[in-house]
C-alpha cells in the first residue's frame, strides 16, 4: 500500500508538486535530556486541543491547492497518538494540498510507543515511511540517553514494522555518547546493517544549552565528548554503511540506491516547504518563518483564526546564496556554481574565489568543472567548511 488512502487529486500541467508538508506534533512520554525540541509530556485533553488547532491551521493555509510531494509528521514522538487523531490531521493535509501520487508519508516512531496493531493501522491510513528513533541496542548507553525503549523492544519493532507492510524504513543511531567506546559504536553498526533498514540517520551527540545536557554541563557534571574519538566513530561509519551498500548521500544519512529521504532533500535543496503546529518553520517565496513555541499562544491564536510567529524574514540575495551553498555543500552531490548564481542573481565563481581556492588547497572541497562537493576529509569537518559561506 503507498499513500493512495490520502484524498489525492489527478495530477494537472498546473500543478508544482513541488512542496515539503511537515507537521509538528509536540508530545512524547518523557522529554530526553539531550533534546532542543519543542515537545514534552501532555493529557489526553491538551492533545485533542491541540489536534483541533492543527486541523484548524491546515485548512486556513491560503496555499491550498499546492502540490505536495512529501508529509512528514516529526516531534515529539508523533506515534504517540492514537490512529484516529493522525488520521484525521494527515485528512486535512490531503484536503488542502494536491498531494502527488505516490507521495513520500513519513512518520516518525520510538521503540515502545509502536505494536503490530498499531503499526498496521498507521500503513492503513496512508503512511508509508517509518523513521525509528532508536539510538543505541545497548541498554546503559539507551538509559543514559533518557530512552524509554530497551534494546530488546527496539529490535522487535523492526519486525512489526516489516510484518506491517512498510518497506522503507529508516532508523537513528547517535555516536560521541559520553562513556561509549569505538567497541560499542561498532556493535550498534553491526547489528543496524544487519538488519538492512533502507535508510539511515547517524548523528553525533550535540550538547544543547538549554537541554537537561546543557545544564548538567555547565555544572561540570556531565563530561565533554571527546572528539578524536568521536571523528574515529564517524570514519567509521562511512566505511561500515560504504562496505554494505549504503550511500552516504548527505553528511549525516545513508541510503540504499533510490531510497534517500525525498522530505529532507526538500531542505537540503533549498525548495519551498510548508510547517504546521507549534514551532514549525516554513520556507516559500523566498520568505521563512516559524511558529510560535508558546503552546498556549498557539491555541489561543488559532482559535483567532491566526498563528503567531516567532521569527519572519525574506534573506537579502547574498545571504541567500551563501546558505544556499550551505545546505548544498551537506549533501554528496554538492552544489552548481551556475545553478546557484543564476537562482539568486550574483556570480558566486568571483563572490567566492579565494574561499574555493583555500578550500581545495586544504583538500576540504573538490572541483568537477561545474560542481562542488565536499571531500572525505571536509566531511569531518563540514560545520566550519560551510560556515565559510555565510
């Protein structure tokens, strides 16, 4: 089964289908100490307002009628919810957009909140894509992690989710965890591949100010990682995912051939997307903006009629351009240095020259005529690589 549950209208000459839909939904068990998003605990009260507000945002988007090629439900632990009430916002969604046939339907899943009903349920109503936050299949690291799921619960929803029906799956590790040897990062590889997801997601362990992280931190209770070693895990991981077929087509994912996440290229990519719910950013006509992170503004404006932002602004062209080259530069197949300065307006080759040339001298970028992409060696270093463009 593919989305064909969602209201998707033919296809027509008119239609972009060329919009990303994400969808914010806030709530999870219990937040985890690393984590800066806006989620946290809630009663069966606050969900339903909180769903209604939602549905209420979609239908009076004034873009209705724009094609869609992508939904993706994150949080939070969107999977949270019951069926009926996901159903009911992915409805909405397909009642506003023109949603393309066969379009990518993620949602994003932890281990102990998912079963096998469930699972089929959610493939019922039109999900397609499964994003599994699993993190680690080693209990200490996941306890420290503040995880609600053990090893054991994240091994058996791989096998519910492929008993569901979803054959495209991708599943979370983290590396650079304070107390987890090269030894353990290996392991947790090996039993990843192994269970042949056809995509990844491998993210280094970032401590956030404002987390339960940050704060034990600035206490001096909770230790630096140590970054050789961290590096050591990343090298490691672009050759382990390499040997077994993947590709790493952006610094921090890997896929199988032709099972990249299309929702997230929307935003490597630079394209225009659309954000809805609490602290949603949205990106269309050259403007962003993001919704307020107040859940009770949030309630209170929507039942105005109106969502507060929190930040709204169209970039000038050459800031444009150099976060343009930004996102770009993440992903594999790098950037064209035609493409980018016909899109903005401005010659990015003579804007740039002496930042390209330090960059390959550095053997941090390399250069096929028209291209530009990050080498192995930038990779590890792609943060300050990029910020040198903006």
């Amino acid at each position: 089964m593919t989305s064909a549950n969602l209201p998707v209208r033919p296809t027509s000459k008119a239609d972009t289908g060329d919009l990303g839909i994400y969808i914010h939904i806030p709530f999870c068990v219990r937040k985890c100490p690393y984590c800066d998003f806006v989620t946290g605990p809630a009663g069966e009260q606050e969900r339903e307002a909180y769903i209604a507000a939602l549905i209420s945002e979609i239908r009076g988007n004034p873009s209705r009628g724009a094609g869609a090629k992508t939904v993706y439900f994150g949080g939070g632990t969107p999977s949270e919810l019951n069926t009926g009430q996901l159903e009911s916002v992915l409805r909405a969604v397909g009642d506003v957009f023109e949603i393309e046939p066969g379009a990518e339907c993620t949602i994003e899943c932890n281990p102990g909140t998912v079963d096998l009903p469930k699972l089929r349920r959610l493939r019922g109503v039109g999900f397609n894509r499964i994003s599994l936050g699993v993190q680690s299949f080693k209990d200490p690291l996941l306890s420290f992690l503040g995880r609600i799921h053990n090893a054991a619960e994240a091994r058996q929803a791989f096998h519910w989710i492929r008993e569901a029906g979803f054959d495209n799956l991708t599943a979370d590790l983290i590396f650079g965890i304070p107390g987890q040897s090269l030894g353990d990062w290996r392991e947790d590889l090996e039993e990843l591949l192994a269970l042949r997801p056809e995509h990844l997601s491998l993210y280094c362990l970032t401590i956030e100010a404002k987390t339960e992280f940050g704060r034990l931190k600035e206490l001096g209770r909770l230790s630096d990682i140590d970054e050789d070693l961290a590096a050591g895990m990343f090298e490691l991981a672009m050759d382990m995912t390499a040997d077994a077929g993947y590709s790493q087509y952006e610094i921090s994912n890997y896929a199988l051939p032709g099972r990249e996440s299309r929702h997230n290229l929307v935003y490597w990519r630079n394209e225009p997307y659309l954000g809805f719910g609490l602290s949603a950013a949205s990106y269309l006509n050259g403007a962003r903006w993001t919704n307020t992170a107040s859940r009770a503004d949030y309630l209170e404006q929507n039942r105005r009629g109106s969502v507060v932002r929190c930040g709204e602004e169209r970039l000038e062209p050459r800031r444009a351009l150099g976060e343009e080259i930004m996102l770009r530069l993440r992903l594999s197949e790098g950037f064209s240095i035609t493409g980018v300065s016909r899109r903005w307006g401005i010659d990015a080759e003579q804007l740039y020259e002496h930042t390209l040339l330090d960059l390959e001298e550095d053997r941090l970028v390399e250069r096929d005529e028209d291209t530009v992409r990050l080498t192995r060696r930038g990779r590890l270093v792609a943060s300050s690589v990029c910020a040198q463009f903006l």
